[in-house]
C-alpha cells in the first residue's frame, strides 16, 4: 500500500523575519509528528554563528567600566550576545570595531569582512556620551550548533582581557505549529501543516526548514541502511530449577523396588 506524501508547501512571509509555512495534504495521523519533528530540529539543530568572546582596549575583566561610555562592560556584553551573522567558513574569526566620539555605535561600525555578512545591523552595541570618548574591540564569532554556555569551553586562561560569551547559535527565534483537516477527493480527514517560523535574518524560513528536512532525512537514511543486529536469547535457568530437573530425571530412570 502506498501511503501519499505531501504534494505542496506554502511561504507566506509576514514581515520581522517571520514566515507561515503551509505543507500539504499530509496523510491522516501524520500532521502532528511531522510538525513535531520538523519543530524540534528547527529549534535544536540548525547551523549558525553567534559571538563567542570580545576583547576590549583597556578592560581586564567584565566588572570594569570605559570611560565616556553608558554601558557597562556586561552591558556589552549582552548587546554582542545578540549580534546574528552568517559566517562563510568553519574557522572563528575576529572583528574588529573602532568608534570615535558621541555617538551610539551599532553593529554597522564594525569593520566589514568578507566572509561575515551581519543581519542586524542597526544593533546598539554602546553608546559613547563624550568627544573624547574612544572604543576598540576584537569580537571574536564562530559557527555551532544549539547553544554553548561558557563553562563548557577550554579556553586559554593566560589570555588576559579576554571576556567569553555564551553563545546562541541558532538561527531560528522561534516556531510554532497547528494541524488542520483538508479534503482531498471524498475524504476529508486528510491534515494540513501551518507553521509560524521565526529566524534571526541570518537565514531564510526556506532555508531552515530545508536543512530541518535534510537533518530528518540523513537520520532515517542511516537507520535504513543500517545493518541490524540480532541477538539470540538463550533460556536460563536457575541453579534451583536445574538442580531439580536432574533429581527428577534420575528418579525417573531408577528402577522401582519390588517386595518380595
């Protein structure tokens, strides 16, 4: 019996990187585990670049302060924690970032490179509030999967003036996800997939939910071609029980005692 697979898929962009995407006609019972499925690897296990640590001119630790700046250093900090790129290549990168005088300095300022393309540009990173006042820091991005809190890096403590930052790697902000019936012919229990997919503008609705698709595909694909394992199951017995089948197999094949 050949079981119908899901004949069209819909984007529907909404505006703020947020996209409804329509698959159908999914077979019936099918919609919740296939929505299911798709929103956990859309959320879990999608590649991306996030900011993982930042050295800046003058600060030794995240509880100094700049002079002329608004911010505090963890301040900062935070505001790089929500930096979002697209970062073309597999090794960490640094950038770099110069600003002069009173100004806010935005993700703009930030030295172009040309294997970063950085989606939020007019991100507010620390706003300088003097003519004097100078900012110089090395932003270090890399690419991951998930999330990775500082605690699980080995990092080189003789590199002083340093700051690691927990990253967030994922591109996708959010995704939720409800099922409705369709008709298809003369029956009218067949589903439809409506998912509300929000990004960080480092990638496409389209994208994330190709590579969700690919990651779902590449997991089935090796449990398929997988070579399975049987075990056979050998019957135990206790010493009890075998110690009591022998006794009653010798009883058995004694002879029995006649009275004369």
């Amino acid at each position: 019996m050949h079981i119908p697979t899901p004949t069209t898929v819909r984007y529907t962009p909404n505006g703020d990187n947020k996209t409804q995407v329509t698959i159908e006609p999914c077979y019936p019972g099918y919609g919740i585990t296939i929505g299911n499925a798709l929103r956990r690897v859309l959320l879990s296990s999608l590649p991306g670049a996030a900011v993982s640590a930042v050295k800046i001119n003058g600060i030794q630790h995240e509880y100094d302060t700049v002079a002329h700046m608004q911010e505090d250093v963890v301040e900062i900090m935070m505001n790089l924690k929500k930096l979002r790129m697209t970062v073309h290549g597999d090794e960490p990168l640094v950038l770099e970032l110069n600003a002069k005088g009173e100004k806010e300095v935005t993700a703009g300022d930030i030295k172009k490179n040309s294997q970063v393309e950085i989606a939020n540009t007019d991100l507010v990173i620390a706003t300088l509030t003097d003519k004097k006042a100078e900012l110089s820091m090395e932003i270090t991005v890399k690419k991951g999967v998930g999330y990775e809190p500082v605690e699980e890096r080995v990092v080189d403590k003789k590199d002083i003036g340093t700051l690691q930052i927990d990253s967030i790697f994922s591109p996708v902000v959010n995704v939720g996800f409800n099922v409705e019936h369709v008709r298809v012919g003369q029956r009218t229990d067949y589903e439809k997939i409506v998912l509300d997919v929000t990004t960080d503008g480092s990638m496409s609705a389209e994208q994330a939910v190709t590579a969700a698709v690919g990651i779902i595909q590449e997991q089935f694909t090796a449990i398929a071609s997988t070579e399975p394992e049987v075990k056979e199951k050998k019957k135990r017995r206790s010493s009890k029980a075998s110690a009591e089948a022998a006794e009653a197999e010798a009883t058995e094949e004694k002879p029995a005692e006649t009275k004369e």
